[in-house]
C-alpha cells in the first residue's frame, strides 16, 4: 500500500502510471476524499483549540469569582460539535485507506511500458525454476490421472487436496493439470 503522504504529493505521476498500467481507477475521487477530510480536519482542530483557549479562560473567571455558566453553556454545544465531528472523520479516513490499497505500487524507472505481455520483454533470469524432487500427488495416498511434464508423473491428487494447505508451486501443478473424473 502507497502512502497517503507519498500519494498525495505524486498524484501526476501516479496518474501517468495508472494510464501505462492500463488500470482504471478515479484518482480524482482520492483528491475529492483527501481535502474533504483535511477540511474536516481543520475545523475539527479550530474547534478543539476553541475549547482549551476557553476552559483556561472559565478556570480564571472562577477564580476571580466571576460567574462563568454562560460560557460553560455556549463550551457544552462547542464539545457536543467536536463529538459529532470526531465520529464523521473515521469514515473518510476508511475510504482514503480502501483507495490506498487499491492502487498499485510504482514500477521502477527502467520498467518497460507495453500493453501487454509480449511488448514487455524479459530482462534477465537467474538461474532455472525450483520445482520438488518428488511427485506430491502420489505422497499423499489419493491417486488420480495426470500430466506434469517436468516430472512424467502420472498420477495426481484430488483438488480439495490440493487446496488445503499445499504450498504455490503445488497450486501450480494443480492449475497446470487435468483431473480424470472416473
């Protein structure tokens, strides 16, 4: 997840990136998001400053003996304001967050703009893929038919197997075979 701070200060670029990324996504419902809470926040914040400049001011008027209950009065509706207030602001700062987590990262700058697979050309490998020295279908006792070229196994797990608990690359056996129902 970008941070709200980074987003913020980057919105063109990430606007430029979204487009070369071919992800559709309202960057201008974050800027709306954004100052609406800042807004909130400010006159949350006036508000509260209002409040401790005034409870000083009640506690001297006190203590010269003055009568103070209209202020407290006038003081009561200012703290009912700012409880109401504090209770809005959470659900902007929910809504920020839910953009937040759906905008991608950045790509570095030496990434490859293309529109699809084949305009992005591989850069470099290391070394070759790890896959297990076993066959993971047969360990388990349920055997069905299939075909996992990089092994010549011939026999496969059912897929609820698969699923539960079987580490990615065990995933990918699953996604790259074919269950024989007999």
């Amino acid at each position: 997840m970008l941070d709200l701070k980074f987003v913020r200060s980057n919105l063109d670029s990430i606007r430029a990136m979204l487009k070369n990324r071919q992800y559709d996504l309202d960057v201008s419902r974050f800027e709306d998001l954004d100052q609406e809470r800042r807004k909130r926040l400010t006159v949350l914040e006036e508000l509260r400053h209002r409040r401790n400049h005034v409870t000083d001011k009640i506690a001297a008027m006190k203590k010269r003996g003055e009568d103070a209950s209209a202020v407290i009065s006038e003081m009561k509706e200012v703290s009912s304001s700012i409880k109401e207030r504090e209770k809005e602001l959470p659900r902007f700062v929910e809504e920020l967050n839910e953009l937040l987590m759906v905008i991608p990262n950045m790509p570095h700058e030496s990434v490859v703009v293309g529109k699809d697979e084949e305009d992005n050309p591989v850069m470099g490998d290391r070394g070759k893929p790890r896959y297990p020295g076993f066959c993971p279908c047969v360990q388990a006792g349920r055997i069905q038919v299939c075909n996992i070229s990089w092994l010549g196994c011939k026999a496969r797990k059912s897929a609820h197997q698969l699923h539960a608990g079987y580490s990615h690359k065990r995933a990918w056996i699953y996604r790259n075979t074919a269950t024989v129902h007999g």
